[in-house]
C-alpha cells in the first residue's frame, strides 16, 4: 500500500511540477491562438506537426482560414466566423487542414473569442482534434447504413416479385362458375405480406379454391407461401379430402425450417349433373360467408386448428351445394380485424356489404374498398378476398 501511495504522488507532481510550456508545445491536441481577424500568433508544435508548417511559416503570416480547404473557407466565413462573433464560441466543427503536400487532415475545431476590459474582441484561442479515425469509423458507418438498405431494398423488390408469383392476377374461367379476387398489401408503402388466393383444377370439372394468411411479411413470410401454395397444388393430386390436405400441409410446415405458422379456408369444388358440390375445411382461418339466393349471408363450415403449431390438429370438413345464385366469399382477418383507432371493421360490416347483392366482383370490388375506406386509406395488415357464385338460372 505504501508503494502505490508513492506512486500516485509521484504522478500528481509530474502534473504540477511539469513544464507548462511543454505541456502546451505536446500536447495530444493542436492550439493555436488567433487575432479577431484570424492572423495565427501563437500554435503549438502538435499543430505545427500536423499542418507540415514551422512557426516561421505560421505566426504573424497565415490565418487560421488560409489552412483550410476551398469548401471549408467557405463554411468559415458562413457559419463558424459569424456564430464565433455572437455567441463567442463554437464546439466540434468538422474541418479539412491543407498540408504543403496537398494532403488532408479531418480534424474537429472548437474555438472561444476572448474580449478585453472594455469588450472589444482580443483573441481567439483554437483546439484542433485530430479526427481521422473518427472520419473513417463515420464513413464505414454511412457505408454499412447504405449497404443495409440496399440489401433491405433488395429483399422488398424480391418479395414482391415472389408474391406477384403467389397471386394469380386473374382467376382462371371456369365454366358455369362467376370468381373473383383481390388482394391488397398494409400500408402505405405496399409492404408484402403473407396472405395469397389460389385457384386451380384437379381434374375436369374439379378445383381447388384456396385463401390463406401466412403470419409475418417480407421475404421470409412470402418464402413460406410459396410453400404452402405449392404444398396444396402436389397434395391434391393424391387426396381428395380437403382435411387430409390440410393434415399433410401441417406435416410440411412442422418439419420447415421456419417457424412460421399459418391459416387457411379450402374448398373442393365438383360439378355433376345436378350443380357444384363444395366442401370446405379449414385451419385456423375465419369462416366463409356463404349467402343463399334471396337470404342473408351466413358463416359457413367449421373452425379448424392453425397449421404448423399443433402435432396432431384437427380439420373437419363441411359439405353443401351451391345453387344458382349462392355465394361463398372467403376473407383473410385483414378484413374483420381492419382497425381504425380502437374499432375493428368486424363482422356486422361484413355481411352488410355481402347483402348489399351483386356478383363475385361487385362483392369483392365493394369489399375492399369498404375495408380501406374505413381504415382510412392505409390498411394495417394485408387483405385477400375471394367469391364464387353460381349464375341465376335463366
């Protein structure tokens, strides 16, 4: 203990005892004193080093300005000068020193103008910080910000690349059969999401209908749809139950290295002699609205189990048939759940815009429109909406 009493005393009269002129002339900084007009009358020899100048070339000679590059003469003379002159001082200006050479040094300035008894400028004094770390650390910095936000740009474009792929931009026709659908991306910056439609035969007079909503956005989110959509297309070529379907697609995405879940309303739909038969089954998805020829519209089918959560979920299945003038609409939550403030579109508007008639693409037209509207214009999570109807006989 006493060795290091010793010590830090011997350190404590280094520091009183030293020479103040030598702690001026090394300091790890550059000083220089000014006139009012900016003619140097004093630098130190850190700053003399820095500036590849002896004193000879500086004192009585130079102005501190004369240092400078062209565009931080000009910055002096706009801002540092002036705001030195009202407020007396400046803090940490980023600055250029011209050497003999032609070579640059980043430094930060901080500068104080000092008055006399009767208030009239007399010096200002000067401290020059070496900054080229600093200089490279910020310029590595915007690099990275910039590289960044390509690559986040980069991953938006490939999503909505992805996600034109996962949405076919017209239902394909189907004979005695009206569809319709829309999908409409959150925000106001169209940000992908993961909801998507599907609509393919299996066989003649056999299809498929499909709306889902993958959770999350961006290219992880439309990753996963791909698979999903895909899943369905290969699993109905081996299954014809919609719940087996569904049985095998929560195998895929347990065993899927995302841990994304899903849900999803499909439907099978045959026509025979007698119409369209539809059975539908569902994982985690809101319930169709199934409107009968001159009745109001109603849920339609059984609530189902999300997919990719649960080892061994439960999927029921609902058969009915669709006659001239029904319609079954499928919606993603994006619709019931829109929210404005703290109110949810929900269900009652739904269905008033379901009863208010019309065919598949009036409906779904109406639909959506409805759902941004009251969302004001900027719908908080993506929206997927698809009608089927039977055409009125005659």
């Amino acid at each position: 203990m006493p060795h290091k009493n010793q010590a830090r005393e011997a350190f404590f009269d280094a520091l009183v005892y030293d020479d103040p002129v030598q702690l001026y002339e090394r300091a790890p900084c550059g000083f220089l004193s000014t006139t009012p007009d900016g003619v140097i009358v004093k630098a130190n020899a850190t700053f003399r080093t820095w500036v590849g100048r002896d004193a000879g070339e500086l004192v009585g000679t130079m102005s501190f300005v004369d240092l400078l590059t062209p565009g931080g003469r000009i910055y002096h003379e706009t801002h540092f000068a002036p705001t030195l002159r009202m407020h007396g001082s400046v803090r940490e200006i980023a600055l250029d020193l011209l050497r003999p050479d032609g070579s640059r040094l980043p430094v930060l300035v901080s500068a104080r103008l000092d008055h006399d008894d009767q208030g009239e400028p007399r010096v200002i004094r000067i401290a020059v910080f070496d900054a080229t770390d600093r200089r490279q650390y910020e310029r590595e910095l915007l690099l990275a910000k910039q590289a960044a936000e390509e690559s986040a740009q980069r991953a938006r474009a490939y999503a909505r690349i992805l996600q034109e792929t996962l949405i076919p931009p017209i239902p394909p026709a189907i004979p005695m059969l009206d569809l319709a659908a829309a999908y409409r991306p959150a925000g106001a910056d169209m940000e992908v999401g993961g909801d998507f439609y599907d609509v393919f035969a299996v066989g003649e007079e056999d299809y498929v209908v499909v709306v889902g909503d993958v959770c999350g956005k961006g290219v992880e989110a439309a990753v996963v749809t791909a698979l999903v959509r895909h899943t369905l297309r290969a699993l109905a070529v081996t299954h014809d139950a919609p719940s087996a379907m569904l049985t095998r697609l929560n195998v895929v995405l347990l065993q899927h290295e995302s841990d994304r879940f899903c849900t999803v309303a499909l439907v099978r739909l045959h026509r025979d002699a007698e119409g369209w038969s539809v059975v539908l089954s569902t994982g985690g998805h809101p319930l169709p609205l199934l409107r009968r020829a001159g009745e109001a519209p109603a849920p339609f089918g059984a609530q189902g189990a999300l997919l990719g959560v649960f080892d061994e979920p439960k999927f029921s299945e609902t058969a009915s048939r669709l006659l001239p003038g029904d319609l079954l609409v499928l919606y993603t939550d994006g619709v019931t759940e829109g929210r404005r403030g703290e109110e949810l579109y929900g269900d009652p508007r739904l269905r008033a815009v379901v009863s208010a008639g019309g065919d598949p693409a009036q409906v779904v037209d109406a639909l959506v429109a409805d759902v941004v509207a009251f969302q004001d214009d900027v719908p908080r999570d993506d929206i997927a909406v698809l009608a089927i109807a039977v055409p009125p006989a005659g």
